[in-house]
C-alpha cells in the first residue's frame, strides 16, 4: 500500500494543466493503484493525480458506492444545479459553498486504456467536477463566488500548513 503525500495550496503543480496519459500498462496501474491507496484514508472521496505530484491526467473516486480510477477524463455532461460546502485535500479544514452541477459524467479510460463512464448526481458529481476541475490546474476555491473567494483567501494564508 503506497499512501502518498497530499501536496497543499500553493504547490505549482495543483495549478498546473496536466498532461494525457498516452501509455498504459505498469505504470498506469502503479499510478491507479497509487490514487487509490491515498484514496483509502478516511474522510476521502476523490484523489487527482496533480495532489500526489503527479500533473497526469487521472483521478480516483469513491462515493455512493461508486470507487475507481479515471485516465483521461473528459466531463461529458452536467445537469442542474446544487449547492453545498465543498472541501479539498489540498486546503485542508476549509469548507467554502461552492456552486457545481446536480448531475454530472465523464469519460476516459482505466489503468489498461479500456474506455469508461462515471456519471452521478450529488456528491458523487461534485466529486467529477472537483477532481476533473484539479487535472485542468482549477482548485474548488476558485469557482467560490468572488467575496467568498476572498475570505477564503485570507482563511488560506492564516492557515498554519500554508507557505508561500
């Protein structure tokens, strides 16, 4: 069991678009199962491959039963609207109400290149927005509205984990 190390807020890597993953075989397995493990710690939905220090394209899941790894996610389609308190990994302790689709889905592929779908509604698609939004160098507080954005802004550089 490979658990990495959730690089935070600031870290170049989590604003920094990723690249498609254009081979599969061992490495990409190694790499899912790296997404997964890191997955595997409670209180965790959703891991992009950016947030272990990877500026791949993948991101592992699991909620509403629902656990796997995407490479190469393509957000195919989004429906509604809900709201709610978001968090992040990656900025960690803060929760900010973020706007995000009701119902979403995404397309890629599997460790071994096999094409897939994930669609859900509610936390399920929030997370296919949060982590596919994470491999296009988008952190959730960025879609914050923009006094909220601010706040949050400044809940960031108090934060004891934060350096510039």
């Amino acid at each position: 069991m490979t658990v990495r190390e959730i690089r935070l807020y600031g870290d170049p890597v989590l604003r920094t678009v990723t690249d498609a993953v254009t081979e599969f075989g061992e490495a990409s397995r190694a790499l899912a199962q790296d997404l997964l493990d890191t997955l595997d710690l409670p209180g965790r939905a959703g891991v992009a491959a950016p947030q272990i220090g990877v500026p791949l394209r993948a991101f592992s899941y699991d909620l509403e039963g629902q656990r796997g790894v995407v490479f190469n996610p393509v957000l195919v389609g989004t429906e509604g609207e809900q709201s709610g308190e978001e968090g992040c990994l990656s900025v960690p302790g803060l929760w900010f109400p973020t706007p995000r689709a009701a119902w979403a889905a995404v397309e890629g592929v599997d460790a071994d290149g096999e094409a897939v779908r994930v669609e859900g509604e509610g936390e399920l698609a929030r997370c296919l927005q949060h982590e596919t939004d994470h491999l296009d160098g988008i952190v959730y507080i960025h879609r914050l509205e923009p006094s909220t954005r601010r706040g949050a802004m400044r809940e960031i550089r108090r934060s004891a984990w934060f350096s510039a």
